[in-house]
C-alpha cells in the first residue's frame, strides 16, 4: 500500500458532514488496472440524528 495525503479528501468529508451527514466507517483499498495503480476510498455515511 502507498501511504500519503489524499488531497482534498478531508475537506469533501466535512462539508458532506455539514449537509446532516456522519462518517460512520472509512476503507481505502489499493489495487492495479490496466492504466496503472488506483486508490478507491469507500465512505458510509449515516444521516445525522437530529437532537
């Protein structure tokens, strides 16, 4: 696995989350194709509980 920033991946986080979203869990999985390597970032998210 290469380990480094995920540019911009933070900040596209937070502004779902200010939509009335929650990261609930976060995967990053590597893996080759045919153009070369990929980084696939897979995101759940649950809708926030309103209080």
């Amino acid at each position: 696995m290469t380990t480094g920033a995920l540019t911009g991946v933070n900040d596209q986080i937070e502004d779902i989350e200010r939509e009335g979203w929650r990261l609930e869990h976060l995967s990053v999985g590597e893996g080759k194709a045919i153009t070369g390597e990929r980084v696939a970032i897979i995101c759940l998210l649950r809708r926030a509980l309103k209080a």
